[in-house]
C-alpha cells in the first residue's frame, strides 16, 4: 500500500489532505504532538468526516495511524523512508520547527532507496514548499542534499477548504464545507490523489485564492469584528453594509488579478460570487474571532491584505478598499488572541504608521499608509 507522512494531525490535516490520500488508496500516517489524536488514530484506525449541508453527509476515513514526534522520532524517520508523499497542514509559522525531523528522514531515505518522493507543504503561504525546502536544507550537508536531486521532489501547492472551529469534544471526527481546491505546481508525473489537480504554474491560482478566499475571509472577519464581536461569518454577511464592503474589496483584487494574469473579467466574477455564497453557509457556524486571529503575520507585507493593496498600486489600479481592510484589522483587540494583544500594545507605544513600516513594510510616506491612517480614524471613531 502506498504511504503517506502528514505533519499536522489537526482538523485541516484530517478533514482534508488526510482525507484526499485515504480516498485514494493511501495509508496516512500523521505526525503531531497531541497524544489524545495520535492515541484515538491508533486504536481506531478511522474517523468521520461530515460535510457542512442540508443533509450532513458522512464519509468514513480509514487507513490512517499517527506518531508523536517528539517521542517516535525514529518511527517517523523509518515512515518517511518509505513513503510516497510527504505533506504538512501545521500552519507556515510551524514548518522551521519540524525540518530538522524531516532533515534526518530524508538523509536515511536517500541512502537507502532510489523511490520517488514527493514533499507538499499545505499551508495558506505562498511557496509554502519552498520555504520547507529551505529549512530542510539547513540541516543537510552538502552531500546528502545532492543526493536529493532526482529522489526528492518540493512541490508547492495552493489549498482552499473550510474547516471551523469544531464541537466534537475529544472525537477525531471533522466538520468540514463541501468546497475544496488543492492544486499542485509540478512538471513531474506524479502519482495520482483524488481531488489533487496538477499544474505547471501555481502563481495564477494561489494568488486568486489567496487575494479572494482569505482576503474576503479576512475582510468579513475584522468589519464583523468591529460592528459585533460575537459575529459569526454568515451573520457578519447578514449586514448588508459588511457585503457591499466585502465586494469592493474584492473587486479591487480582482482587478489585479485579471490584470496580472490575463484572467477572464466574467469568470473571476463567477468565482468571487461563489466564494461570498460560501460564507453564508451557518453550518459552518465560523466566529469572526477564529477567523481574525493572527492580524500580525495577516498584516505581513506578503500576505492577503497588504500584498494586494501594494501590487495593485503599482499597477495604477485602485486600493482604497484594501487600505480599509488593513484599518479594520489593526482595530482587531481580540484580548484572547496572542497577536492582537501584540498589534494593540505596538501601536499605543509606536503609532499606526510605525507600526504599519515594522509589520507590513509600508513606509510612513507611502500613500497605503496615509490611506490607511484615515481610515483607521474613522473607524475607531
């Protein structure tokens, strides 16, 4: 049976990369640190997938067992030897800490097998892989990371599902929308998943996912912040102000995007209606607070909010619904969100502007910036 090494045992991991490669034939073993997960994987050996409907359909996942990383570190080492995919859904922010595990993995596959790997890093960062890679690297000699050359394939990807907060108190089963996408940027004949699209140019896609999926995610979350901070995503949609808002903004990203790529005007249209009508759905029951948590690596200057608003002026095109979107999640005070206790603290000592150069790399002079200052006044006021 062909194997897979996920890292990230969470509600991601399981309820949708794990959940492709079981479908399609593979065993999963996830690799995590929580031992209530990788105890339940074990015993069980399976779990329940529910889509967020009308009729909450159910699928059964099998063939998966876990391992604890930090106490089967040779079991995971002995795993990556012999797997086919090695993948990650743990958050971009994690990938420095697992790449000296995956390094050893590697290092005793390469010497004893000349079977294809293939190496995906799941996560909502653009070259998410290629970061990996980087950190693996670190860890190699240069011997052995030679030896990588035709054994060991980085691929990066662009991933798109919904996965709420989940009430299922302890039980390895997900909640998950109906709705994925996971494409995959390779040149390489690559063994076939279900649900995986091939590519040989990623950019196009993970920038339409990223500047219209998490960018609206985004926008919602912080302006449903602001009017009710115990919103869900579907009532913050509810508030007709909030949906124009939302159009606007990605209207303006949109605009980029077609501009950027040659994108069909009418379709991308298409696409951003569906991917509002997917936040309306309640099944998803969504908290504006899931959603707007992190606002720091948010507000990064390669991230959705800033990223769109600087690429889309230097193409002359309009920003000033980005700039709004970037004040409302500065006012993001979740005081149970680690990061916006941080943005909260830097800003009464530094000043917005400051704080805009130090985390979204936009100088006090640039026009975003003061754009984004007036805004930010409003809407504290």
């Amino acid at each position: 049976m062909n194997q897979v090494v996920h890292f990230g045992a969470g509600n991601i991991g399981r309820g949708f990369i794990g959940a492709l490669f079981s479908k399609s034939g593979y065993h999963v073993t996830f690799v995590d640190l929580a031992d209530d997960i990788i105890n339940q994987l074990n015993e069980k050996g399976q779990y329940q997938v529910k889509l967020a409907t009308d009729q909450q359909e159910t699928m059964t996942i099998t063939n998966v067992s876990g391992l604890n990383n930090m106490k089967q570190e040779s079991d995971v080492i002995e795993a990556i030897k012999h797997a086919t995919f090695l993948t990650t859904a743990i958050g971009p922010n994690i990938l420095p800490r697992i790449a000296p595990l995956i390094a050893k993995g590697l290092t005793e596959r390469v010497k004893s097998t000349d079977d294809k790997l293939y190496v995906i890093a799941c996560e909502n960062q653009i070259s998410a892989t290629d970061l990996l890679k980087g950190y693996v690297l670190e860890h190699l000699d240069q011997e052995t990371a030679e030896l990588l050359t035709g054994k060991v394939y980085f691929c990066n990807s662009a991933v798109d599902r919904i996965v709420p907060i989940q009430n299922n108190q302890g039980s390895l089963d997900v909640l998950v929308e109906p709705y994925y996408e996971w494409v995959v940027e390779t040149k390489e004949n690559i063994p076939s998943v279900d649900g995986m699209d091939i590519v040989a140019d990623l950019a196009p896609f993970i920038e339409r996912k990223l500047f219209t999926v998490n960018t609206g995610h985004a926008v919602i979350a912080y302006l449903g912040y602001l009017k009710n901070k115990s919103f869900t995503i579907d009532q913050a949609l509810a508030d007709e102000e909030i949906v124009q808002q939302v159009k606007a903004t990605l209207s303006e990203t949109g605009a980029y995007l077609t501009h950027q790529y040659g994108l069909d005007p009418e379709e991308h249209q298409q696409y951003i209606n569906k991917i509002i009508n997917r936040f309306k759905n309640s099944y998803l029951n969504d908290a504006v607070i899931r959603v707007g948590r992190s606002p720091l690596r948010k507000l990064g200057l390669n991230d959705r909010l800033v990223r769109p608003a600087t690429e889309a002026k230097k193409a002359g095109l309009s920003y000033t619904n980005l700039a709004k979107a970037i004040a409302s999640a500065l006012l993001f005070d979740y005081k149970e969100d680690e990061e916006a206790v941080k943005l909260q603290a830097m800003i009464k000592e530094k000043g917005v502007s400051q704080v805009l150069k130090e985390v979204s790399g936009l100088e006090e002079d640039n026009e975003i910036t003061q754009e984004v200052i007036s805004y930010y006044n409003v809407l504290k006021g």
